[in-house]
C-alpha cells in the first residue's frame, strides 16, 4: 500500500510543475524580430562622390564638356588625303647649269618667286653679249636708216636702199626683243646688262608658295630643262577622297558634312566638307571618288595618308561624350558631373563629431561629383549619343575619362566604412 501512495504523490505533483510551467509561458510576450527593423530608416543609395586633386591626378581624371555630334545617319567610308596637282610643283631651270647654291631644305616653307638656287653656265655671259652686240648694231641702223630716208626724201637716193635699211633695222629689233625676253626668263633685267655687269649664272625660283617635300639636286650636280631641283607642295589645298560603296551613293549629296580622323591616329578628329561626286568607278573595289574640302585646322595632315571618315546624312546633332565618360551600374548607365552639392553624411554616434569637424577642414580641396543618369545612343568615332534623364547646365563639367575610378569610389561609400 505504500508503494502506490509514493506513486500518486509523485503524480499530483509532476502535473502541479507542468502546470505552473505552461502559466509562465503564456505571461511571456513574443518576440518581434522585425520590429527593429521596420523603425530603421530606408538607406538611400550615394549619389555624390568625393574626391582629392591629388587622387585626381594619380588616377589622371579628366575633365570636360559635352558636345554636340552628328552621330544619327552616317556611312562610314575609308578614303585618303590628297593635293591637287596644280597645288603641287616641280622646280626645274629653262636652262642647263652647274648648281652652285641651293638655299633650302626638306620642310622649308617658300613663298611663290622665291629664289631656291643658283646655277651658272658660260653661255649665260654670251646671250648677254648677244645683247649688247645687238643694241649698239641697232643704234647704228637707226641712224643709217634716218641718212637714207633723207636722201631719199631730197630725190638723191635709191629707194631700193630705203628698204634695205629698214628691214636691217626692223630685223635687229625683233633679235633684242628675243634676247629681252630670254634674259627676263634667267632672271636678268636687260636694262641692268653692260659691259661691267655680266652676269656668269642665273637664279631659280619657285612657281608656287608651299613646302619642299623633296629636294632632288645637289651642289655641283649639272641640271637641265628635263632635271628636277626640287619639289614643293601646298598643304592648305589639301582635299579628302573618300572611296563609298555603290549602295551607298544615292545617300551622298554636296555639302554634307564629314568628320575624318587619321587610320593610325584616331585621337585627333578633323571636319571636312563633300564638294564633289565622282562619276565613274576608281578600282576592283566598286567604290565610287567622293571629294570633300578639308575645314580648319590641317596641321599634321599629309598628302597620302589613310583616313576613315564619318558622312552625315542629316544635320541633326545629338548631345555626345567620350565613351570613357559613361559607366554601367545594376543595369543603367551614368555620367559623373562636377557639383557643389556635399556628399550624404551616414554618422550614428556623437563620439564623431571631433572626426566631422576634421573632415570639413579638409573638404575645402575636394571636388564633389553627382551621379546623372542617361541613356545610350549610337557610338562612333569614340563618342556615344545620350540624353540626359534629367537636364544639366550646357558648360557642366563632366568626367570625361577616370569616370570607373569615380564610380568605384563612389561604391566604396556607400558601405558607410568609418
């Protein structure tokens, strides 16, 4: 009997505990683990990014604007740079010599009469002598001629001698007009020719204004009519052909504009202008000659030199940037643009404040960049097309190349590392 009265006690009082247990459990409030989520703030993602001169130029940011392109209907084409011919000479001498001065250079700019040698030949010193022979034989005819038309005026001379002197005299004249004219072409004035003044050569000079690209002859070296001294071109007649396909023709009209860079540098970009349509096939190829004058500045352009050159079919222009200028992130894509605007400040504790105050000391040498969303358009010739999401000032300065470091930097923000 003992034995189940232990056993009824220690029943009563398991389910007494298991009780008293369960009451303990419903006073317990539960847990909310959101609750402290929800009352703190949505985190909005940094817009401004700021950044050092000196971290600027390690990085080597550059700064720019946009600009206004015709990127929108274009036809790509190869083509080369050319002068035309009546741009381009060949000095040459009218008579044969012995070089004894040439007074340019490879690169030398000379202007059109410009003297550019000087070659020498006995037979220079003869043609004048012809000269002096000839006016002095003249002066003698024209006094023979005045005594024969006097005696003849006075019926005391033949008539027949009449004649003789004039046509002596008519034939001397028309010899020193020939001579005249030969001396001019050496360079020599006639006037200036007498028996003290005989000059031994004769100068060379240049038909047009341009550089010496080539010089051919050498002092000492013996020229003639069919040598070539020298050769000198007119860059500032330089003209860009363009080689465009036969589908592409219809598309070209006169006075479309072309923007051109050079095949090995494709930095520099130049402009250019079609001024004429060939009319016939140039090679194998079926390309069709387009002409167009070269606008502005020529400097570094040479005749021959490959190019590849953009034709706009329309004149409408779209804002551009560099494509350095643009980077991606969760799917869109941004530009960087320098602001006044102070980056979002993310400090929970006031043990900070002495390290704030620091750090605005410091922001007096920084440079502050917003974030601006845009969209993409067409690429070419290192630009690409955007529209702005939302409108910036026309002379905004934006980060045209480093734009990936600002982003990243701009990334490593927004983890609000202190």
């Amino acid at each position: 009997m003992k034995f189940y009265k232990h056993i009824f006690i220690y029943s009563a009082l398991a389910i007494f505990l298991w009780s008293c247990g369960n009451n303990e459990k419903k006073n317990v409030e539960p847990e909310k683990p959101n609750s402290e989520a929800k009352e703190k703030p949505t985190e909005e993602t940094p817009t401004i990014a700021m950044l050092t001169e000196e971290e600027m130029k390690m990085v080597g940011i550059t700064l720019g604007t946009y600009e206004m392109k015709e990127l929108t209907a274009t036809i790509k084409a190869n083509g080369n740079l050319r002068v035309p011919n009546n741009s381009k000479a060949v000095v040459t001498s009218l008579y044969g010599g012995i070089i004894r001065r040439l007074s340019v250079q490879i690169g030398d700019y000379i202007r059109k009469g410009q003297v550019v040698a000087t070659i020498s030949n006995p037979d220079f010193i003869r043609l004048q002598e012809q000269y002096l022979t000839v006016n002095s034989r003249i002066t003698f005819a024209e006094q023979e001629y005045r005594r024969q038309k006097e005696l003849f005026d006075n019926d005391a001379g033949a008539k027949k001698n009449l004649q003789s002197s004039s046509t002596e005299l008519n034939s001397l004249r028309t010899q020193r007009a020939s001579i005249q004219r030969q001396l001019q072409l050496m360079g020599i004035s006639p006037s200036k020719v007498n028996n003290g003044n005989l000059r031994d050569g004769l100068v060379i000079v240049s038909p047009i204004s341009g550089y010496v690209s080539n010089v051919i002859a050498q002092i000492g070296s013996y020229v003639d009519i069919a040598s070539p001294i020298l050769d000198v071109i007119d860059n500032n007649s330089l003209h860009l052909d363009l080689q465009v396909f036969e589908k592409d023709l219809p598309k070209i009209k006169v006075g479309q504009v072309v923007h051109f860079y050079l095949t090995n540098n494709p930095e520099a970009e130049y402009d250019a202008k079609v001024y004429s349509i060939g009319s016939s096939f140039s090679n194998d190829n079926k390309t069709i000659s387009v002409h167009c004058s070269v606008n502005g500045n020529k400097k570094g352009l040479i005749d021959g030199m490959n190019i590849t050159g953009i034709v706009s079919l329309s004149n409408v222009t779209t804002p551009a940037v560099p494509n350095d200028a643009i980077v991606n992130a969760d799917g869109k894509y941004y530009i960087f643009v320098q602001t006044d605007k102070k980056a979002e400040e993310h400090h929970e504790e006031e043990s900070h404040k002495e390290d704030e105050e620091t750090e605005h000391k410091e922001d007096t040498s920084n440079i502050n960049f917003e974030k601006v969303e845009v969209l993409k358009g067409v690429s070419d010739m290192g630009y690409t097309a955007v529209t702005f999401v939302n409108e910036i000032p026309a002379n905004a300065k934006i980060v045209v190349k480093g734009a990936f470091f600002v982003n990243a930097k701009l990334s490593n923000a927004g983890g609000h590392e202190h």
